[in-house]
C-alpha cells in the first residue's frame, strides 16, 4: 500500500503539470508571450493575436483586396488562441466588437472590450492606449470572424478572419477548351457558353471541348480561352493558378500566373498556351508564413496539377493532278449547288429574316418583363426591412439589409441566364433574409449528378415562386413553415421546383399581384426563344400546401 502511494504522490506532479501545460501560449526568448499584430491599413483599431505552442505555423498578413478594412489568417494545427486590442483611452466607450464561428454562430454580439493587464509589453509602453482583451477561443477545424464597430453609428473599424481549416490541393472538376462554332443547329445548352463574339455583322457562338488530362491538342485560330473550374474551398482566394511550357529544346517558362476566380472559374485565353510544347497548369494556395516561429517545421501547400500537349497543325500539300482533280469535282458540285440554290434562295431569306425578327421581338419583350420584376422583387425586400424596422429589430435589419446588399447586385446584374450554383445563392440570401422575419425553415436539393457549376438557367426564373410561398404560403407559420426547393436531373431534362406546406390558393384564379402573372409571362417568351427546349409550368396547391414544378425539356 505505502508503494502505491508512493507511486501516485510522484507522478501525480507530473499528470497535473501536463494538465497545466496544454494550451501555453508561446513565448519569445524572454518568455513574454508572443504578439502577432494583424494590421489594418485603414484601420486605427488593430487585433493582436496569441497562439498556443500546439500551432504549427501562422500566416497572419493576408489583406482582402476587395475590402480595405478587412485581413486573413491563416493557422496550422492551433487548438487555442486569445484575441486583444489596444484603444485610446478617450474613445474606449465607443468601440463593440463581434465574434462568429464558422459564419453563423456568434460567440460575441456587440459586446464591450475588456481592459486586461500583462506584464509585456508594459502599459507604459502605450501611456495613451488601453489593452483590451477580445476573448480566448477554441479555433479546432474552425473559422472564426472578429468585427470591431464604432458608435454612434456603428461602423466597421474592421473585420479578422481567422481559417484552422487544414489547406488541401483544390479539386478540378471543370477542364473546358472552348471554340468559335458559326453553326449552332444541334448544339445542346451545355455544349454552348452565352459569349458571343462579334465580327462585322456575324455572331460566333462558342462551343465546349473537354479537355483530359495528358492530351494531346491543336490550338487553331478558331480556340478562344480555356475554363478551369475548381471546387469551392471557401478560400479560393488564396488559390494561385500557374502555367509553365516546357519542352527538350528550350527553358521551362511560365507563360501566366493568376488567382482572378470567378464563381470559382478562370479564363484562360488561348494566346498562353497556343505555342508548341508540353503545358503543365497547376493550383496552390499562396499565403505567406510567419518567420519568427521558435522552431522550424516544414512548409509545403498542397498542389492539383495536369498536363497537355500542343502540337503544330501539319500543312496539307497536294500534287499538280490532285489539285486538278479537285478543281474539276469542285467545279462540278458547285455548279450543281449554285443552280439548286437559285431557286430557294430568295424563299429562304425570306424565312431567315422573319425568323430573326420574331426572335428580337420576344428578346425585347422578355427585356420589358424582366425590368417590371426586378423594382417589383426590390419593393417587396424594401418592406421587410421597413417592417423590422418598425419593430425596432435593428439587429435583424441590419443583417437583412446586408443580405439585400448582395442580393441587389445579383438581380440588377442584368443576365439573362446564371449557373445553378449562382441560383441557389440568389434564393439562399433571399430565404435567409425573409428567415429574421418570419422564422420559417427551407431546403435546397440537387441530384447528385447534375453539374450545377456548369449548367445555366435564366435568371431569376424561381425566385417569385418562392417569394409566392413566403408571402402567401408560410408567413403565418412561424417555424413549422418549411419550404423545399430542387433542382432534379430526369435524363435530358431539367425540373425546378418549390413546394411549401402553407394553405395553398386557387391555381386557376388570376391574381392581383404582379409576380406571379409577370412569371407566366416570362415563361410564355422563352418558349418562343428556346423553341427546341420547351418551359413547361405546373402548379398544384390544396388544404396541405403548394408545389410548384418547371420542367425544361432537352436542356441538359
């Protein structure tokens, strides 16, 4: 018995001191904690940040170039960090600050900084500055958000975003070569892009190539761009793209090195890669990491890369006797075709131009509903920000008024078709917003196999749907009103729906109410336009709710 106790009264020193070292924040040589300042170049009130001794590496100067009040962190294998600020004395009544996990919960709302004293660096170092302690936190698989505000009018000072996600090589999903195609008969949706280009009095649509990996390829003058498309990492940000020619007879080069994502995509036109030799094309992130960590550990980011070839388009030469005998059929065939065509010529401009004419009517047409939907979709989101309003939900408008930020900028975007994914995100900021109003709960679905990054809709198409089952369907629920919206693959077509369990309506009655007959006005043009892929409406609503399903038929 006297040995056991021994035993524990030796080693239970030693349990308790590993208990007390977890998480230590790391110190410099002097044994001060470690401050890492994350700068602001228009900001007076910076963050500082500490680290624990399980963190890896940290790169902590990141600015966004889209917003100047804003930076990024980036963190290895950290599990705890502790966040401060220094404020002058004179407005420390002023300053608040939020903190949000992973962009939806907050930690902190509109709290109020801490004063804290530390032994380094001393208070007299700063005879005008408080420290102000923001909180420790857990940052395990974590992102974390820290904005700082200023009152009266509770302004952004500026905003950290903190990333202890590990880094991984971007997955490619997309590899598209795309080319000028003057005859589009035959050609379905998704072997098409919306970009026309315009030569003279001519429109050159531009038809899709897959390209594999390890190809071999000829760049004609009639290839325009290749499209790279990755999965959304949350940070494509960080993610640089770099193509390099390489070949036996010369140096490797790097002919383009760009991190200019849109929706996750980049365009790459041909001019970089039309020459001869072997492309490698490969995606990291680029970040920069602190140097003044105690140890050294190794600094690798993880890469995605692949390969193509190009090779130069051989000449065709031909002997006297071919060339003559090519003169002599295509004399023939041609003499043939000239007294064929003669006859039709004069019919069929006729049919082309009236064709023509009718398709730029339904266009402008299709211009005029779009423009009655946009004000009619942006005075219903105005009202509800006026209604929380005048319920004094400040908070929620807030947040409601930076949902229609963005939502705005997509709806008067002006394009006449957008990709699924862009879709999904219009109806996500547009439910998240009517959510502070009326609490209801939502679903978005796609089948499994559809390429939502790459197949387009027209914009907007089920918005006032949606907007309908808000309104008119589970506003009163409260949270058992629930709203299901999918996006279904169905062999070569593409079905869109919405249903809600609210108390339904009469589906043969004409309402009032804008939306819905400009929606079926809208519908009624495209099937004049897209005449080879019909948009078929059906709407059922009883006593349980309403489903509201379009199905677009040979889109995909």
């Amino acid at each position: 018995m006297k040995k056991i106790i021994c035993f524990l009264l030796f080693f239970a020193p030693l349990v308790l001191f590993g208990q007390v070292k977890k998480n230590v924040f790391l110190s410099n040589a002097n044994g001060n904690s470690m401050l890492y300042g994350i700068t602001v170049p228009y900001s007076s009130c910076n963050v500082l940040l500490r680290v624990d001794d399980r963190t890896k590496w940290i790169s902590f100067s990141n600015p966004d170039l889209g917003d100047s009040l804003k930076n990024n962190v980036f963190l290895g294998q950290s599990e705890k960090i502790h966040l401060e600020t220094r404020i002058h004395k004179d407005s420390l009544k002023y300053y608040r600050y939020s903190v949000i996990e992973n962009d939806s919960v907050f930690l902190v709302d509109d709290a109020i900084p801490r004063k804290i004293d530390f032994r380094w660096p001393k208070e007299s170092d700063f005879p005008n500055y408080f420290t102000m302690s923001l909180g420790d936190y857990n940052v395990v698989g974590k992102k974390i958000i820290v904005k700082i505000y200023k009152l009266p009018q509770k302004f952004k000072v500026n905003t950290i975003v903190i990333y202890n996600h590990p880094l991984l090589p971007p997955k490619v999903l997309i590899k598209n070569l795309f080319s000028e195609s003057i005859n589009t008969k035959g050609l379905s949706v998704s072997e098409m892009t919306r970009l026309v280009i315009k030569k003279g009095q001519k429109s050159f649509f531009l038809k899709r190539h897959p390209l594999n990996n390890g190809e071999t390829i000829i760049v004609s003058d009639s290839i325009k761009l290749m499209s790279i498309g990755i999965e959304n990492t949350g940070v494509n940000f960080i993610y640089k793209a770099k193509i390099t020619r390489h070949g036996g007879d010369y140096p490797e080069e790097t002919v383009l090195t760009t991190s200019d994502w849109d929706n996750s995509y980049i365009s790459v036109d041909a001019e970089y890669f039309k020459k001869p030799g072997t492309y490698q094309v490969s995606i990291a992130p680029e970040i920069y990491r602190s140097l003044d960590l105690p140890r050294s550990v190794s600094w690798t980011l993880p890469q995605t890369s692949f390969e193509f070839t190009v090779i130069e388009k051989k000449e065709n030469f031909f002997t006297s006797k071919d060339f003559l005998k090519g003169i002599i059929i295509g004399g023939f065939f041609g003499l043939v075709g000239v007294l064929i065509l003669n006859n039709r010529k004069k019919r069929a401009a006729e049919i082309i131009a009236q064709k023509l004419q009718e398709k730029e009517i339904a266009k402008l047409q299709l211009d005029s509903v779009r423009s009655q939907l946009n004000p009619h979709f942006l005075f219903n989101a105005l009202a509800g920000i006026q209604n929380l309003m005048n319920k004094n939900e400040i908070d929620n408008a807030n947040r409601y008024l930076s949902k229609f930020a963005r939502l705005t900028r997509n709806v008067l975007d002006h394009k006449e078709l957008i990709s699924l994914t862009a879709e999904k995100m219009l109806l996500d900021d547009y439910l998240q917003m009517e959510q502070l109003r009326f609490g209801f709960q939502y679903i978005i679905t796609a089948s499994s196999d559809l390429e939502v990054e790459n197949i387009e809709i027209p914009a907007m198409l089920l918005q006032p749907f949606v907007e309908n089952a808000v309104k008119h369907g589970i506003a009163g629920k409260g949270n058992n009103g629930k709203i299901e919206i999918s996006f279904i693959k169905q062999e070569t077509d593409l079905i869109l729906s919405v249903k809600d369990n609210g108390n339904g309506f009469d589906v043969e009655k004409d309402y009032a109410g804008l939306g819905l007959a400009l929606t079926k006005n809208r519908i009624s043009l495209l099937n004049s336009i897209y005449k080879e892929t019909t948009f078929l409406l059906e709407m059922k609503a009883d006593a349980n709710g309403t489903l509201i399903r379009i199905t677009i038929n040979q889109w995909l």
